[in-house]
C-alpha cells in the first residue's frame, strides 16, 4: 500500500484516539462530581457513568492508541533514520509522553470502575486538558517541521496553559457562586416571615435559634420519607441518611444534595462552628460536625422545628 494511505489512516487514528482522550476525563469529572447526590442518585449516575467510560475506552480510546502505533511506525520506517529529521524526535518524544498520559486516565479509569475517587472534579479538569496541549504541541511540530518554530510554539504553550487555568478557575468561581447563590426570597421580608411562622419557628429559622434538647418532634423519629425546610418547602435531607447521635436532635450525616444548603462560618457562643442554612428561603437549619458516622464522617446537627417530614 502506498504512503498516503497509511498516512491517511494515521490521521483517522489520532482524530478517533484523541476523541477519547478528550471526552474520558470529561466522564471522570461526572463521576466524581456525583459524589455529592444523594445516596440513590449517586449509584444510578455513577453505574451509567461506568458503562459510558468502558464503552469508550475499551471500544474507541485503546483501539485508536493501537492502530496509531502502528500505522505511525510504517510511516516513520519512511524517514529511517530519524536522526536527520529532529523535528521528527521531537515529535515522538511528544507521542511517547501521550502514550504515557493515556496510561495514567487508564488508572483513573480502574480507581472509578472500582468507586474510588482519588482526584477531586476540579483536578480532573485540569488533566481534562493535558491533551488539548499535547494536539496543540504536536500539530505545530507536524505542519511546521521546523525545532525552531518549536520555541515560538512551546512558548504559546505555556501561555496557552495559563489561560486554561485561569479559565478552570473561573470556571470553578462562577460554579461555586450559581451553587450558593441565594435565588430570590420570593419578596418575602421579615414581617411577612412573622406572620408565615409561629413564635418558635420564628426565633429558630430567622433568629438562628436553637431548640431544646430531647424534646424535639423529630429528635426520636425514624419512619422513612424526605425532610423539607419548614420555611420554604425546599427538599434537605433523607430518612435513608438520619440516625441517633445521642446529641439531643435530630441528625444526618448527609443533604439530598449540596446545593440545597448553605453553609455559613459560626463564631457566636464563643466557638467555631458551622452553621447550615436552607439555601432557597436562608432559614437556619441548624450545624454541622466533622464527628458523624460514615461514608460522610459528617452530623449534620439540624432543628425539629426546621423541618416538615413527608412520607415516601
Ligand atoms: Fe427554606
């Protein structure tokens, strides 16, 4: 077979293996971002996830990575030997290091397959974008066939790269800001809340206060359902995740999910605390401790009175 066609079938190759090197890590960051549903949403999101992930790894990514070592190497045999061509070197000196980026996501790729999640969503962005620089390095080197240009171009990498990260980050701030963003109160204001609420809910959601010890309505109640903000409505916790922590009230070791909360720094009473507000109507909830059972090690330590309970 002639030259161009395997060279036309490297290429077809390296568009298919980049195809997956570029949508793997997107299904990483999927994964580890449904760490923070709840416990049913989790395993159906993540079991899905799984399944697209070997899909294209094992159906599209490994398969890619192998037709480009070989029809790379038939078209390298043309330039032997590869000494006279230093842009060629340079070249499979990139290559070498994809071959090695692809052989880290397989890693990633085994941790998740077996639920374990060593890198948080927003260091999978940035892998996430390790083979953007490698498409950028290599192209140039490829078109241009000139080391030299290679300063110019490795120089625009490195500008490259920090413009990725400072659009990661970004990124990341107005993630977190849509997060926990207060929506609108609906116009309520505090007069309204006065005659919404009776006299105890009213100093429990709006004035931060606390509840007695053992005397609340749901303190002892375990039949199973989902909890919604007494103020609002909005969705907060599962029976699925409340148990006895002895403390006087209610607790779970985890929300239905982290954006219907909010959580606030608490220095007043002279300690350090976390305060748990509902994210919609910015209720008081109550507090969370770092000292609850797993999978969470969190007790989120909430007040009856700010809860309604519904039966599932
Ligand atoms: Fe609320």
């Amino acid at each position: 077979m002639n030259y161009l066609v395997f060279k036309s079938l490297h290429i077809i190759s390296v568009v298919t293996w980049f195809a997956g090197l570029f949508y793997m890590p997107r299904l990483f960051v999927y994964f580890a971002e449904a760490e923070t549903k709840n416990p049913a949403e989790k395993k159906i999101l993540q079991d899905q996830f799984k399944i697209m992930q070997r899909r294209l790894w094992y159906g599209i990514t490994w398969p890619s990575a192998i037709a480009v070592l070989i029809f790379g190497s038939i078209l390298a045999a043309q330039f032997w030997p590869i000494t006279q061509y230093p842009w060629l070197v340079l070249k499979l000196g990139f290559v070498a290091l994809l071959y090695a980026y692809h052989i880290f996501l397989h890693a990633i790729f085994k941790q998740q397959q077996n639920n374990n999640i060593s890198f948080s969503p927003l260091a999978l962005r940035v892998i996430n974008e390790i083979s953007t620089i490698f498409l950028v390095a290599i192209v140039f080197l490829v078109v241009l066939k000139n080391v030299l240009s290679m300063v110019y171009g490795i120089v625009g990498l490195f500008v490259l790269v920090a413009i990725l990260m400072i659009a990661i980050k970004a990124y990341k701030k107005i993630r977190e800001r849509e997060e926990f963003s207060m929506p609108e109160l609906k116009n309520i204001n505090n007069d309204d809340w006065k005659t919404k609420l009776n006299e105890e809910e009213y100093k429990i959601l709006r004035m931060c206060g606390t509840e007695r010890p053992f005397a609340g309505e749901y303190y002892l109640f375990f039949e199973s359902g989902i909890y919604t903000c007494a103020g609002c409505g909005h969705e907060l916790f599962s029976s699925e995740t409340k148990y006895d922590s002895g403390s006087g009230w209610p607790a779970f070791y985890d929300v239905i999910g982290t954006k219907n909360i909010r959580l606030i720094e608490d220095q007043s009473l002279g300690m350090k605390r976390v305060e748990v507000r509902c994210s919609y109507c910015d209720s008081h909830l109550g507090h969370v401790f770092e000292d609850g059972p797993r999978p969470t090690g969190l007790r989120y330590c909430i007040n009856s009175i700010a809860l309604k309970h519904h039966k599932s």
